[in-house]
C-alpha cells in the first residue's frame, strides 16, 4: 500500500514575513541615521556656537527712546552703571544667598534641569507666559540674549551655549560671570554697581542681609525694589525670609532668626543724569507707561528697544518757551506749573511741562501733581445739562444762593447776576451760582457721569455727586483735563491719553504698538454746544486773552480759592491745559494771589497768555480750522426752584481777595420760571479792572446771545434737600 504524502506548504507566509524584515530593517536604519544626523547637528552646533564674553554685556544693548518722528532722540535707557569685578571680591554672603534664591542645587547640577525645560516647553505649548531658566548657568546664558524672540532655534542656542560653559568654566566661574553680568533694578548690573546702588557699600562688604536684598531682587526688581511702593516691600520681604532660609538650610546662616529679621536699611532711588532737565518729566512717563504695559525693566535698561513716543519735538520746545516767557518772577516762590497738550481723537500727547528739572524735583506737575480746576469743569455740568434737552438758553439763577441745607454759594466778589440768566451768559462769566443751580436741578450724578464719560478719572479725589462738583472740588492733572477737553473738540470720542506709539527690538521687528482705544462716550451735537459755549468764554468772557490766538479756539478758565489758576482749551486739532498752583517749604498749598505783582491771580491772566503762546508756537504752520456750528440743543425754560437767592443789590460791592460764605439768610425771592426777553440784561456787578482778567464787550443790544428757540422741555426741580458741601467747596470759585 503506497503511502500518502503530506501536502506541500505554502511559501506566500515566507514571503510576508521577508517583506516585514525588510520594512522593519529600513525603519531601524533610518532612526539610526536621523540619530546620527542629529547627533551630528548636535556636535556641530556645539562645536560652532562660542561662549558669550560677559564683558560685552549691556553696553551693546542701550534702549534708545525717539519723538514722535521716530528719527529725533530723545534720551535713552542705558544700564550704564556697571563694575565687574572677581570672585575673591564678592563677599561669601553675596554667593550664598544668589545660590539660595536661584539654583540651591547649582554646586551639585550639570548647568542645565531638564524638568525645567521640559515645563518651559509645555507652558510654550499651551501659550502661557513663559517659564524663566530654572538653574544659574541657563540665567546667565539667557541673559547674554537678551531678546523677546522665542523661536527654537534660539532655545537650541541657548542649549549649547549652557553645555559648553557648563563643561568648560568651573562653578566660580560661571557663577561670578552671572553675578557681574544679572540686572538687579535701579539701573545696575552686576553685583558691584548693586551693592553701592542699594547699600553704598563694595561687593566685598555686602552682609548676610543685605545679600539676601539683593538676591530677592532678582526675582524681578521692579517688583520687589522697595521704592515701588507698599506692595513691593511686602513682597521683597517675604522674598528675603525665604533667602535667609535658604542659606540657614545651607549652613551659612543662623536658623533662629532667618525668619523674623528684618530687612536692612536700603538706599533712596537716586535718577541718572539722562533724566535732567524737562526731558526728565518725558522719560520718566515714557517708562511709567511701559512698564504698565508689559516692558520689563531689564528690557528697558538693557534690550537695545527703540521706542517711539508720541511727544512732538516742535510742541514740546514750544511749551517750554512759553512757560519760561510768562512764568512770573515776583513774588514766586513757591510757585509750580503744569502743562500737557493731547490730540483730539487720538489721545496722543504731544507735549507735557512737568517742571524745570526731573533731579530736582522728581514729581510731574503735568502728570502726577494734582489740585482743584475750579470752573473749568463747568463744561462737564454743561454736557450733563445738554444731554438731558435742556439747552444753552435755559436761564438760572445768578444771585447768591442759599441751598435747601442752609449752605450758601456766592459769585466772586458776591456778586449777584440777576434771578434769571441764560446759561451760555453763565459759561461766559463763569457764574458759579447758575451753575450750581443747574447742577442741583438735573442732579449732581449726572454732572459726575458727564466728566467720567469725558475722561476724568472715577477715583479722582473729591469728585463727588454734590451740588458744588460743578465748581471744580475734585483734584485732576493737566494731563486729565486736556484730555477730557479733547473729547469735546473730538466731538465725544474719547481717547485714552498715551506717550508711546511703538516699539521695536534690535531685530526691527514690533514688540507693542499702542492703541488709541478711541469710543463715542459724549453725542456729537452735546459737544458742538458745549464748544460754541466755550469759544462764547474767549469772544466775550473770561478767556479773552486767549483770541491772541488768531484762529478759533473753546477753552474755559478756571480758579480755585486763589490757590490755583487754569485755562483748558482747545481748537480741532489741539487740546492743551496750563495749571499753576504755590506751596511753601512744607508743601502746603499757599494763595496765589500777589503772584507776578497781581493782586488777584485769575485764570484770565498768565495761564491764559501762556496756554496762548504755547498754542501759536505748536500749531504754526497748521492749516486754521473752524467748529461745527452749534446744534442748539434742547429747551430754554426751568421749572420753579426750591432754593432761593438773595436780592440783586443796587450798588456794586466792595471786592474782597478773601471773601467767606455768607452764613446769614436774608430776604429772598424765588427765580423766574420763564425767560426774561432777549434784549434784557442781567444785573451784574463787575470786578475790578485792576484784579480781574480783561474782557471784551459784546455789541450794543446783543448783552446776552440769542439761540433758535428749541422746544421747551419740562425739567425736574431740585431735591429738597442736598449733601452738604464742605466750606471750602462753598466759598468762592471764578473762572
């Protein structure tokens, strides 16, 4: 019987699993090779990138900061303030606290934490803000790149760059190139110019304390410099205990107190020489608002930024001839002026007078210094008034007048105007009492509301909804109110007043670019009323010094108890204010009358001459432009008030310099609810020729403008009663 062979088995599984082989074979061969090409790369990047000369540091990396123009400089951040010295000339404290505060492990590490990159790149990943260096030897090498590229390569470079000098520099080394080449605030680089900047002591000096300054410093000086403020000495001081700790852990300090010392005496801030002079007050806001907007103080000081500010080479030279023409000189002492000019619709700022000397006198009074504006700020209860359809022909009362509470609010030199004047007559001779009239009518808020939607701070001190808010209580800058004024000639877009336009790193490309934020917070036709009341101020009021001008102009004057003096104005393409203000040696606010030889110094005088020549030197050149015509909003009558006034006298009253409220309530009369006809003129006692500003009179028969009627519009009446306002806000302000 013949046997059965088996059958013959397939050779297709042979094949597959010969396919496979091969497959797998060029998949290994060609990790294998990427391995070694990148291995490759590796060794050559290695090889070809060299290690940073920490010598070179800084000097190369000078900020430059331009005018608007972006060709004309203006000053610079420099870190100039820098020493290198040796290890064996840093004190052991200094070493020991930087090691306790940076890199505890940096004696024992490879110069480089791989769990550190590893959560940089993962917060990369995810666009967080990114994770700094976690070891010294990676700060000292990000800081010789000093850039806010974030492109891979770099960080390969970086990568290199720490290897080698891990592996061809000793710890000392490497520690004493970071300490002389790290940025600890207040200009100075390196641990030598820190510790005179901070302690006026040598490197070699430094303490156990004061190192752990220092160290904390680090972390980011313009947040734990102690000149920052109450929030950086509490910061800073956290910081150093935990320094201190550091260092008791390390044997270098004692355990019992390293969390209860407390800190050393620390050195004032003292400014560079680039800050002298009024290009000073530039810079330093300049800086201020770069700051705020995310430019770090290392960048600053050391990145090699140009900057380019809004300021205007031809303005600013134009605001400091006219304050240095018309500052007075007579009894002066004392005597301080702010100027700022912004550009409507924009909220650039063109120009801003600080004062003669940032090293002297390291406070702004264009930016930082405030004090009361007086009745400038009626142009806000003006917009308020408008807004509610209630028009410029609406008449109040001009007399003296005794509020629901008891108080009294008077006129300059208590005179008294009449029970009925219009409104647009009230902007002209800056009627306080009429004001507050209309205020208590429509409502103290409102008022409020109008000069926050303009651009006056909410948290400015004193602006509260009582009836003398329109009397300019609450405390602003010249900065503020030029550009709360440039909304009016902006026709109510209101812009957020800035300094800087853009800037750049060294590469050219843009780092921040400003904007101008601009928004519609006031209607058009409110402010084309408000600006034909104003320009009514400088044809007829208080302002007439200012049609020097020679070319449409708004503005408002403005004095305060006789311890400031303003004029705001504007044309459409330029909004400045100019403030004066005396103290004594103790700061106290002092009266300015007598100043410049005037017995009584009004905003109608030398803030109005001055604002006048500012604006010809700014604006020659420009083209004259011309207001939109008025659009005669709202109705012309009140209701009846529930407050009273005192009786128009018959003869003029003697001036007083320093009148007080009047405490005594005499007969009074109710005012008119309708108004008188337009020929009428009210009764008005005028100052002094020899105390008050100039003024120009109107033609004959026209004592008060005339507007197209618009329809009458019913308007609540007074509250019965009102906040009471303080003595000081019930005393006399004028225009």
């Amino acid at each position: 019987m013949s046997a059965t062979l088996p059958p013959t088995p397939s050779k297709a599984p042979k094949k597959k699993r010969s396919g496979f082989r091969r497959f797998a074979r060029a998949t290994v061969f060609t990790v294998l090779l990427l391995i070694v090409a990148s291995a490759a790369a590796l060794v050559i990047g290695y090889v070809v990138t060299p290690i940073p000369d920490p010598n070179r540091l800084v000097t190369a990396n000078a900020t430059i900061v331009y005018y608007n123009d972006g060709k004309t400089p203006l000053g610079t951040f420099a870190a100039r303030n820098r020493t290198s010295v040796t290890f064996e000339q840093m004190s052991p404290n200094i070493q020991e606290a930087v090691v306790a505060a940076e890199n505890r492990d940096f004696w024992t590490d490879r110069g480089i934490s791989p769990s550190g990159m590893v959560r940089a790149l993962w917060r990369d990943v995810r666009g967080q803000p990114t994770q700094g260096a976690s070891t010294i030897t990676q700060q000292y090498v990000k800081n010789y790149y000093l850039t806010d590229e974030q492109s891979l390569s770099r960080k390969v470079r970086e990568l290199f760059i720490t290897l080698k000098v891990q592996r061809q520099l000793g710890k000392q080394q490497i520690l004493t190139n970071y300490l002389n080449t790290v940025y600890f605030g207040r200009g100075a680089y390196g641990i030598e110019a820190a510790a005179q900047t901070f302690f006026g002591v040598s490197a070699k000096q430094l303490s156990a304390e004061q190192s752990a300054v220092l160290a904390s410093l680090l972390k980011g000086p313009s947040l734990y410099d102690p000149a920052g403020g109450k929030a950086n000495v509490a910061r800073l001081t956290d910081r150093y205990h935990y320094v201190l700790i550091g260092m008791a852990e390390a044997g270098k300090y004692d355990a019992k107190k390293a969390a209860t010392v407390k800190l050393p005496t620390i050195g004032q801030l003292s400014q560079d020489q680039q800050y002298s002079g009024t290009r000073g007050y530039l810079l330093a806001a300049a800086r201020t608002e770069l700051l705020k907007r995310g430019i770090t103080d290392q960048e600053l000081n050391a990145g090699g930024l140009r900057i380019t500010t809004t300021f205007d080479p031809k303005m600013q030279t134009a605001a400091e001839k006219a304050v240095k023409d018309y500052m007075p000189t007579q009894n002066a002492v004392g005597l301080h002026v702010g100027l700022a000019a912004v550009e409507p619709g924009t909220g650039a700022v063109r120009a801003l007078y600080g004062g003669t000397d940032y090293l002297k006198h390291p406070f702004s009074d264009a930016t930082q210094a405030t004090w009361q504006p007086g009745s400038s700020f009626k142009a806000f209860t003006l917009a308020a008034m408008l807004k509610e359809n209630i028009g410029l022909r609406a008449r109040a009362d001009g007399n003296t007048l005794l509020l629901p509470d008891g108080e009294s609010v008077r006129n300059e030199f208590h005179t008294n105007y009449g029970s009925s004047v219009s409104m647009l007559y009230a902007t002209e001779k800056s009627i306080n009492t009429a004001f507050v009239d209309v205020t208590q009518r429509i409502g103290p808020a409102k008022v409020v509301d109008a000069a926050i939607a303009a651009g006056v701070p909410k948290d400015a001190k004193n602006l509260q909804p009582v009836p003398v808010v329109t009397l300019g209580v609450a405390s602003e800058t010249p900065l503020t109110m030029a550009n709360a004024y440039a909304t009016m000639a902006a026709q109510g877009k209101r812009a957020d007043a800035h300094t800087i336009d853009v800037v750049k790193t060294r590469a050219g490309k843009t780092r921040l670019k400003v904007d101008a934020n601009v928004t519609q917070t006031i209607s058009v036709d409110v402010t084309r009323d408000v600006t034909y009341a104003l320009e009514q101020v400088v044809a007829y009021g208080t302002g007439t010094a200012a049609q020097a001008l020679d070319r449409p102009v708004a503005g408002k004057t403005g004095t305060h108890e006789n311890q400031t003096a303003w004029f705001m104005g504007y044309t459409p393409q330029l909004s400045a204010s100019v403030g004066f203000y005396k103290v004594d040696a103790k700061g106290k606010r002092l009266s300015l009358d007598g100043t410049g030889g005037m017995s009584t110094f009004f905003g109608g005088t030398v803030p109005t001459k001055m604002w006048t020549e500012f604006m010809k030197l700014a604006l020659a050149g420009q083209p004259v432009e011309k207001f939109d015509a008025p659009a005669n909003i709202g109705g012309s009558v009140f209701p009846t008030s529930t407050a009273t006034s005192t009786p128009t006298p018959s003869n003029t009253p003697t001036p007083s310099n320093t009148p007080t409220p009047s405490n005594t309530s005499g007969p009074t009369t109710p005012p008119a609810t309708t108004a008188p006809p337009s020929t009428a003129t009210p009764s008005a006692t005028q100052p002094p020729a020899t105390t008050a500003p100039p003024t120009t009179s109107r033609p004959t028969g026209t004592s008060e403008p005339t507007h197209t009627v618009a329809p009458t519009v019913t308007v609540p009446p007074r509250p019965t009663s009102t906040p009471r306002p303080t003595k000081t806000a019930a005393a006399a302000h004028t225009g």
